[in-house]
C-alpha cells in the first residue's frame, strides 16, 4: 500500500478516537470552562464559554425603589428612593444637607433595580461560608413602593476578582454579581459624597478677581493678593500677572509662578471625605481646631474660606510613614453641602508652605520708560532727569537742564528698573533715607523709592511709604556711580 495513503488511514483512525474520548468528556461534564469554580458542576450544566448563564434577580424601575438599608464593616447607610412625584430625588438618611455625588447614587439606583448575576453557582448551598457568605462583607435589604421587600448578601471574591458571590437571604442559591454593579453597598456612606469643593473657574465670567487672603500660623504676617488697581494703563498691559500682592508688600506677580497659586481656590477637589458633620471633638482629632492656614477669598457674590489642618502620610513598603505630608485635613465653609472634613492632596494646597518671594517679580516697579516724564534723585547729591516724547519714542533726556544721549539714559533707567527685590522687608528701617528717588509719569502717576541704611552690606527700602525690601548696599554705590557717568558722557555698568 502506498505510504502516504497508510499514513492518512493511520491519522484518521486516531482522530476517531480522540473524537470518541471528547465526545465521553463532554457527556460526564468533565469539560468544563477552565476558571470554573469546582462546586459549579453540583448545579450548572456544562456549556461553551459563549453561552449567556446570566439571571436577572431583580427586574424593576428605579422609581419602584423606596429605601435600601445597607450595613458592612463601616457600619452602613440607608438609601432614599425619589419620590413618586419625582420632587425629591434619591439620597442617603446619614448624610443629609451634604451633596451627593450625582453619578454614585444614580448608579445605586439602576443597577439594583436592574441587579443581574453573572450566572448561578449553587442552587441550594449547604455550606455557604467558602463563599464568605456566613458573615457577609455586606447585606442590603431593598423596599420596594408596593411594599414587598427582598434582603441580599455580599460574600468574597469569586476566583474571578471583577466578580462577587452574592445569596438572597433565607434561599441559599449562590450567584457570582459583577463588582462594579454593588461595590457602594461595600464601602463607606462617606464615599458617595460629592468631592468638589469651590467652583470652577468660568473663563467667560466678567466678574473680576477678589481679595485671596492666606493666613499662616507659623508667619507673623498675612499674604493678600488682588486684582491690580493701578493707574498706569499701558504698564498694566505689559503686567505678567493681573494680580498683585498688596500683604505684607506691594509687589507685581511673576505670572508663571503666581497663577497656579492665586487661582488654585478655583475647582478645588478631595480625594475624599473623611467625617461628614464633624463634631468639636472630630476637629480637634485632625488638626482642625487651631488650623496650621487658612486660606480665604472674597468678591462680590462668593466668600470662600479653606482651613487646613494636620499632615496625612503615605507608608512605604514596610509599614512605615514617609516623612513628607502627601495630603491634609481640611474644612470649608461659603459652599453649601459641605459640611465635612475632607482630606486634600498636598499638591493642591502650595498655601502650605508659600513665602511671598516664590511669587512676585524682580521687579519694584513697571513704569515703562514711555510714560515717564522725569527721575528725581535726592540725596548727598541731587539730580532732576527730564525726558522728552514724541508720542511713539524718546525724542531727548537731560540732567538738570544738560542734554542727554537717549540711549545712555534708557541703560541708565534699565538699570534702576533692575534693582534686586529677592529679600522682602518690612521691619520699619532706624535711619532716615539717605536717597530718595522719585519716578513721576506724563500721567500724573508714578513711585517713590527711599533707601535708608541698614547694614554696611544691606539696605532697607521703603516703596510708596511702605517699607518692602532690603537690598545690597553695591547696587545703590553702582547707581549713583551711573549717574555721574551719565551725567558726564560715560557708559553704564551694570555689575554691581
């Protein structure tokens, strides 16, 4: 016989028989879906891994819910269906005057009034503990409006972990329900709180920027921040923030620091909520009592204030905590329903450990050179600057009536503009100023820079009357240098 024919007949006649073997496998049942739980061939018959097993165990609207009454290891909550009239709309009895979180109670609702198990595991289990059901991690008992009721409970993990083992009380049949379908009768009634603290921020809103105040125990002074209100129009346009500080100092905002903290008030958002209703006692717990900040911000229609509290930390793989804070405790009040404590990422709180000189520019003042009309410096020797324009350009400068080259005095005044601001100061200085500059624009406005010794390596400056700055002694000695050299036909310098 040809070799490769007796090669056919050969495979033919083993396939017969892997087919028969099959065939008994598939008849005893003993071909079940790997995965398969060991006690599912008491009670479900052998199908293809296609075949549909699922069993809808409530059937309902979600208007025919009336209440229900959930208890697990954080003790439980009761839920509310919304009225007939559809006047009141579902909520939770515990959490009361507190806003809920839209989407978790909705869900509450359609996937209990809905509530389908994955498929059937036992029938009729006589050992209902190696499904965890003997104590339940959860039980919740529905009331429907015609009055009936139904009671269910939650065991572990099936060996699929999307899924849970799940018995109606007093039947004994055992299902496997999806996770996410009653994972809210699982944890706390704290968790179907709203997260969402202050508002977002409207872009399309004309309502101007109000007054943020942050309030530090561990600063002997208050930072205030708001819109700018000066009167210079074409500085303002040129402004790298539209805010500025106006405590412990007034001074410009660098827009890219400053932004992300001015605003950071605006849809501010938990991670969670840690006690609803807090008592005095429960304050007192986290820190809140005597609150390390409190940051507040006001305008016309809202006032909004934050408290932070004590430090939360993470623990590292070995059950220790990290030294840095990675979240706080915190309440606020101006928001209706939320009346809480909530705990807060420390990245959403830079008020924690903010310093003035994080924010503001390394500029003392922004009159632009184009608006200027004279710079007046008094002192040991007094010069009077005048500038001339031409609506679009300096035309000429003088010093004490001498003519100016309009380049040198541009360097000169870029110097001035420059003077370093990295030390904020407000300790009222002991020596009188002994120079005193004067920036007067073609408006009307201007500011007034007095420096008075402080150190023989540092001065105290006072801007507009206020005291703000100290800064170092050679910057001055450099711009009186300048001048002379100016005032002479000389370059400047600008190393100081």
């Amino acid at each position: 016989m040809n070799e490769k024919v007796r090669g056919m007949i050969v495979a033919g006649v083993v396939l017969a028989a892997l087919g028969g073997t099959l065939g008994v496998l598939h008849l005893t049942g003993m071909d079940k879906t790997a995965g398969d739980d060991s006690s599912d061939a008491s009670s479900v018959k052998a199908t293809t891994s296609s075949e549909d097993l699922s069993v809808k165990l409530i059937d309902v609207e979600t208007k025919d819910i009336k209440q229900i009454d959930v208890t697990n290891e954080f003790g439980g909550f009761t839920y509310t269906g919304e009225s007939e009239s559809g006047k009141d709309s579902c909520g939770i009895a515990e959490l009361k005057d507190v806003t809920l979180d839209t989407n978790k109670m909705n869900d509450i609702g359609e996937d209990t009034a809905n509530l389908t198990a994955y498929k059937p595991v036992e029938d009729n289990a006589e050992d209902l503990a190696k499904y965890g059901l003997a104590e339940p991690a959860a039980e919740f008992d529905i009331t429907f409006t015609d009055g009936s009721q139904r009671a269910f409970q939650i065991g572990d993990k099936a060996h699929q972990n999307r899924y849970r083992y799940v018995t109606e009380k007093d039947t004994n049949a055992v299902y496997m329900v999806q996770e996410s379908t009653i994972q809210h009768f699982l944890g706390r009634k704290e968790d179907l709180v709203d997260t969402s603290l202050f508002p977002a921020n409207d872009s399309d809103e004309s309502e101007e920027f109000g007054v943020l105040k942050v309030h530090r125990e561990d600063l002997d002074y208050d930072m205030v921040f708001e819109q700018d209100k000066g009167d210079n129009e074409r500085a303002n346009e040129n402004m790298p923030s539209a805010q500025v500080m106006t405590e412990p100092i007034f001074s410009y905002l660098n827009g890219s620091t400053s932004s992300d903290i001015i605003f950071a008030m605006y849809g501010l958002t938990a991670m969670e909520a840690e006690v609803v209703h807090p008592t005095d006692d429960d304050l007192k717990t986290y820190e809140l009592d005597k609150p390390r900040a409190v940051v507040s911000y006001s305008g016309d229609s809202y006032e909004w204030t934050l408290n932070i509290g004590g430090e939360y930390h993470d623990e590292n793989a070995e059950g220790n905590e990290q030294s840095a804070a990675s979240a706080y405790y915190c309440t606020i009040t101006g928001v209706d329903g939320k009346d809480a404590v909530w705990k807060l990422d420390a990245s959403a709180l830079p008020w924690v450990k903010l310093l003035p000189g994080d924010i503001i520019t390394s500029l003392m003042t922004y009159n632009n050179i184009w608006d200027v009309a004279s710079v007046k410096l008094t002192g040991k020797d007094n010069t009077n600057f005048t500038i001339e324009h031409d609506g679009e350009d300096i035309t000429g400068a003088a010093a004490d009536g001498a003519s100016l080259d309009v380049d040198t005095f541009k360097s000169l005044y870029q110097y001035l503009l420059t003077c370093p601001t990295s030390e904020i100061w407000f300790e009222e200085p002991k020596s009188e100023p002994y120079l005193t500059i004067e920036i007067n624009r073609t408006d009307g406005g201007g500011d007034k820079i007095e420096i008075c010794k402080d150190t023989d390596r540092r001065d105290i400056v006072k801007l507009n009357g206020r005291t703000s700055y100290k800064i170092k002694s050679s910057w001055v000695t450099r711009l009186l240098e300048n001048v002379e050299s100016v005032k002479n036909g000389g370059e400047v310098q600008e190393n100081y």
